[in-house]
C-alpha cells in the first residue's frame, strides 16, 4: 500500500485594495458622462483624453450646485429632452460633446435648463406631464445604487408599462455602458 501525500496549496490572504479615497463628485461626473454617451452618441468612441475633456465640462455643470444627485437626475431628463427634440424632426442634430457640454453653448446642455423649467411650471398643474423622463431618471439612480437584475427588470417593466420605448432604449444602451465601464 503506497501513501500519497496531499499538500496543501498555500491560500494568500492578501486583498488588492486601490489606494486613495474615491471622490463621490467625480463619479457622478463619469455616471453622467456615461449615461449621455449612451443616450446621444451612443454609437461613437471617444479617446481616454476626449472623456476627461467631457467629464471636466460635466463637472462645470456641477459646480454652481449642492446637490449632485438632484442634478444628475435633472440632466437626465434635460438630455431626454434634447434626444426627443432632435428625434421629432429631419435636419435636426446635437453638436459634438466638447461644444454640448460647455455650459457657455447656449445650444447645449445649458440651453436645455429652459426646456426642464417649462416641463417643471407644467408639471404644476398635470403632475404626470413628461413622466417618462422622470421615470427613466429614477430608474438609472436606481441602478447605479443598486446595479442588480431585479432593478433592471423592474424599471424595464415601468418604462414599457408607460409605452416610452425610445427611453428603453436609452435606458438598456446606459445599463450596458455602466457595465462596461464599471
């Protein structure tokens, strides 16, 4: 009888941790940048260096406000907005992201603040006016703090419950680009 002899394989206990503290302002600045990737050039690469020329305008966009969660929610749906306005009629386009996102282009991000203003006055008097925009904005905050198939499934149910396909849309081209890059 021959006996074998096992070894035990030796198990590290050491963990990688990245270094340094993560800044939440910077990546609600890259979840922003991702999700208007994904909303409107979508079908676009961008160089590492032309990603931080827009996440850096993004950040301009943050920083006259306390708090960034409201508008990450709010540029939601002002790039929904501007996703529709374009989609409505032929000839209609949005600039490239370096001109877009510059809060001093009045044709860009910062032209539509107007456009949410008006959704928000009407939503005074019908609450349920452009609920869709809403929905796909709380669905996406949702994700990102609970990124989990229950959450994708629940919110595409909602959104196809609603008939805002086009914010399906948006929405599956976001949560395939989170996962990407995350």
């Amino acid at each position: 009888m021959t006996a074998v002899r096992k070894f035990k394989t030796p198990v590290s206990h050491l963990r990688v941790i990245k270094g340094g503290k993560s800044n939440p302002k910077n990546n609600i600045v890259e979840n922003t940048w991702t999700f208007i990737h994904a909303a409107l050039w979508n079908n676009n690469e961008f160089s590492y260096k032309e990603k931080t020329q827009f996440e850096n305008l993004i950040a301009d966009h943050y920083n006259t406000f306390k708090n960034p969660e409201k508008v990450f929610e709010e540029i939601i749906e002002r790039v929904c907005l501007a996703k529709r306005y374009v989609n409505r009629k032929r000839g209609r386009y949005i600039a490239k992201p370096i001109d877009w996102l510059n809060i001093h282009y009045y044709a860009g991000l910062t032209g539509t603040e107007g456009w949410y203003q008006e959704v928000s006055l009407q939503r005074i008097t019908v609450p349920d006016y452009n609920y869709g925009i809403t929905l796909l904005a709380k669905a996406i905050t949702k994700y990102l703090q609970e990124p989990t198939i229950k959450t994708i499934v629940t919110h595409r149910k909602k959104l196809i419950g609603e008939k805002q396909f086009d914010l399906l849309q948006i929405f599956n081209n976001s949560i395939i680009n989170f996962q990407i890059n995350n």
